[in-house]
C-alpha cells in the first residue's frame, strides 16, 4: 500500500502507521542556471512515489509532504 499522507484521513493514518514506512522528501526550490527549471528538485517526490509503488505488495508506505529545504548559492 502506497499513499500520499495529505490524501489520507486520520483514521487511515492511524491504520497504517504501526507496519508503514514514512518517506519524506526533503528537496529545494532553487535556481540552477538558465538550462534547468527551479523546481527540478522537486521531482524527488515523485521518484520516492514511484520507488514506494514498487514494493507496496511488501512494505506499506506513506510519502509525507516534500519539506522544501535551501542553502545559499553563490553562484551557478
């Protein structure tokens, strides 16, 4: 079972977390130059949806919502 938590109510929340894996996306929204978009990062999330897709017959997951995170750039 694989399901996105702000989908979830708090009873479905409650009966999956005892057996769940959390997967939580932490990525940036940042410039990156002229050639890549500044949301590129955040395609973390969907490759951690995809990857809990895999082995949901196996292990019950829960992607949590992407925690945005950013350090300073000098420069691309």
């Amino acid at each position: 079972m694989t399901v996105l938590f702000e989908e979830m109510t708090r009873e479905q929340i409650n009966a999956v977390a005892p057996g769940a894996i959390a997967v939580w996306p932490t990525t940036a929204t940042q410039q990156r130059g002229p050639h890549m978009a500044v949301g590129t990062d955040t395609l973390l999330t969907t490759v951690a949806r995809r990857a809990a897709d895999a082995i949901a017959a196996e292990v019950p997951v829960v992607i949590t919502p992407r925690l945005g995170l950013l350090t300073i750039s000098t420069g691309c």
